[in-house]
C-alpha cells in the first residue's frame, strides 16, 4: 500500500499533538516508510528526554490506532515508529530481479530498513557461519529458506552445494529438490549424525589437500534440539566445524529457538560471527542472540522482522520471502539447465540496477519524502 504524504503529515500532526499535550518541547522533523514500518524523526528541545516520549508510546499508538509504537535514539534524534498497514512481504524473487549481480557464495537476505538489499558473502572472513535466532513465529526457518535458495540460485553445483539436516523434517523439505542438495536431507538424529560425521572427515581431507571447493553450506534447522537429542558427539562435530570449517570452505547456517550456550554448547556459540536475530521473547533472550545488551530484539515484529549482527553492529531488516509458488519457479528454472545470465526476473520486470559491490552490498534508494518540511 502506497503511503501519501497527506496520511503521513496527518500522522505527524497527531504525534505532535500527543507531545504538546504532555507539554514534550518536540515537533516531527521527518521520516521514512520502511518496508514494514513508518518512522517519524523528532527534533525535540534541549533537555527533552528520550524516557518522557518513551512514556508517551501507548498514547502515540493509540491516536494513530495502531497496536504499539516504538520510541527509540538513533543518529542524535529520536524517532517513533509504527508498523505500517498491508505491508506486502520482500518476495526473493522480486527483489533478485533488481541485483545486476550477485557474488560467487553470496546470500540474498532481505532489505534493510531503507528498502536496500541486504547481502551476506559466506566465504568472507567476517561470516563464514551464520546462527539465525528468534522465536517460533519470527521467521528464521522462512529466512533459511531464502538465504539457501538464493545461493542455489546464483551458485552453480560446481561452486555451492547444500547439506540439509531437519531432524524435525519441517523446514527444509520443500527445499529437497534443489539440484544443490547434497545427498537428501538428514531427516532423523542417526541420519543428522552420520552427516556430520562425514562433514568432519570431508573438512579434514579438504585440509590435507589444500581443497576449498565446492562451498559446503550446511544447513540445521533446530540447532538445540539436534544437540538435545544427537548427544554430546553432535556438539562436538558442530564445534569443530565452526572452529576450522571455513578454512576448507565449509559453512554453517543454524536456526535456532534459544541460543544460550547451555543449549547449543559455548563453543559453538562463540563460531558465529555473524548473527540473524528475530523477535524474541525477552530482553535476556534478545542478549544471548545478539551478545549485545540494548539490541531492541525482543521489540521486533516477528515474520521476518531481523537484525544483522556483525562485529557489535547491527542492520535490522525485514526478510526475504519464498512462497511455494516463487520456489516451484526457481526449481523449475534450475531444471531447465544452465541460464543465460546469472539475473532473475519476475515476468515484466526490468533490472535496471547498477552491478553491486562485494561484502555487504548496500545499494542506494529513493527514500520517501518526509511527513514534513524542515521549518515548518
Ligand atoms: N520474511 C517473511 N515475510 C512475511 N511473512 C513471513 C516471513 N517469514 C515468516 N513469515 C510468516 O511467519 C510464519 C512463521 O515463519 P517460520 O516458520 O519461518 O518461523 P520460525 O521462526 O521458523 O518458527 P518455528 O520455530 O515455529 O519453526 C510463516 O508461516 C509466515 O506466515
């Protein structure tokens, strides 16, 4: 849904009028329509207190009849946010059609709050594993999902191949069928634990020769159940892997529900540079996932609502999405053999975008005119 400027000065207006109630010296100065939200910037008088209109959120949220609004700090100014109505969700495969390129082992996640496509190179040494951690219903085994396929989609078998282990057999099976998958999916903990096995024997031949490729990108959907129920040896496999895999070109990406190092061993927690945190319950558990102490996890939305946390700094965004439907096309287009191009449209689409750069790539975009004028 298209958000008019005329909706969002209303918006602001009533903002405004909730603070001068409260007699809060601010005024909305701006702000940005994000994929899921719509973010108003106050510029508030000296002495304003980030708590005073933190107090006031039920109260904002409540004369723009929305269910909850969020008061946070970021860049010197503080903004109120709240969740924008009918917000479609980021399909992968829209948004692969506006990437002129994507680099070899390098994942589509989503969009970052300014509507840029987020992505994450594995075999760089700031990622090489990937935990993605949140609550039932946040998401992480849709983002999983995505993050996968797109790898398949840009990765010939030669460069990437995928190791699925679902001891649940939820996740990943419509995943199966990727031309990329190594062997079937480990769908029970005896399976799960004679694929890590042959991951560590593999990891060790690939050291004595010297070997990297294929990327093997393993993919666990319950990381603390399969330790729960594959034992202490499963543990000890995933550890070893998190500590030498990226050297020979081995990657894990694991979803978990509770990331505390009691469940998933501190080992293994600790070989995850980079962490995909969904809403989750509390601020504790936002602190485990992030190994930050003010992440704001536990406030998001859930559904795909992230944050990206690398080296102590964090990207919220919202992830992509994979319907059947998208998938079906993408395993049909797989099947059909090599492409043409490494770019994917949408029927009538045209990519007009520039190439994008290596690393986390970050490409500019119109953001939507403010819901008011400096000085008014
Ligand atoms: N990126 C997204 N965009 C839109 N909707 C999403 C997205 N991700 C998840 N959802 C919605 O949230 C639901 C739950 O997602 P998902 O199963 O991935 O959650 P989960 O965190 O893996 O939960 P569980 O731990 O129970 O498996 C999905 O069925 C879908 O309706």
């Amino acid at each position: 849904m298209a958000y008019r400027k005329r909706t969002l000065d209303m918006q602001a207006d009533r903002i405004e009028a909730v603070l001068a109630r409260h007699k809060v010296a601010a005024r909305v100065q701006g702000g940005a329509v994000t994929p899921r939200y719509v973010q108003f910037e106050l510029v508030t008088g000296l002495g304003t207190k980030v708590s005073k209109v933190a107090s006031l959120a039920e109260e904002i949220a409540l004369a723009l009849g929305k269910r909850e609004a969020r008061v946070y700090r970021r860049d010197g100014c503080i903004r109120v946010e709240v969740p924008r109505q009918g917000a479609d969700p980021i399909r992968l495969l829209k948004l692969c059609s506006r990437l002129a390129t994507v680099p070899p082992g390098t994942a589509v996640l989503g969009v970052d709050e300014a509507g840029v496509p987020l992505l994450l190179r594995l075999p760089a040494p700031d990622v090489a594993h990937v935990l993605i951690a949140g609550t039932t219903g946040s998401g992480k085994t849709a983002l999983a999902r995505s993050l996968l396929t797109s790898l398949a989609m840009y990765n010939r078998q030669a460069e990437v191949q995928l190791v699925l282990i679902d001891p649940k057999g939820r996740g990943f099976g419509p995943l199966q069928r990727l031309p990329h998958v190594l062997g079937g999916m480990a769908a029970t903990s005896e399976e799960a634990l004679a694929r890590l096995r042959w991951l560590v024997e593999e990891m060790e031949r690939r050291d004595r020769l010297g070997q990297r490729r294929p990327l093997l990108v393993v993919a666990i959907d319950e990381l603390a159940d399969l330790i729960q129920t594959a034992g202490r040896s499963a543990e000890a496999m995933i550890t070893r892997i998190s500590q030498r895999g990226r050297e020979a070109g081995i990657h894990l990406v694991a979803c978990t529900q509770k990331p505390t190092a009691s469940l998933i061993g501190s080992a293994v927690k600790a070989n995850f540079p980079v962490r995909l945190v969904g809403a989750v319950a509390s601020r504790d558990e936002a602190r485990y996932a992030t190994g930050l102490s003010d992440s704001g996890a536990e406030k998001l939305e859930g559904k795909g609502d992230f944050l990206l946390v690398a080296k102590a700094e964090t990207v919220r965004f919202q992830a992509a999405w994979l319907g059947p439907q998208d998938l079906e096309t993408v395993l049909q287009a797989l099947a059909a053999g090599p492409r043409p191009g490494s770019r994917w449209r949408t029927a009538g689409e045209a990519c007009q975008e520039p190439p994008a750069p290596e690393g986390l790539i970050r490409r500019l975009v119109k953001r939507l005119p403010g819901p008011k004028q400096d000085g008014r």
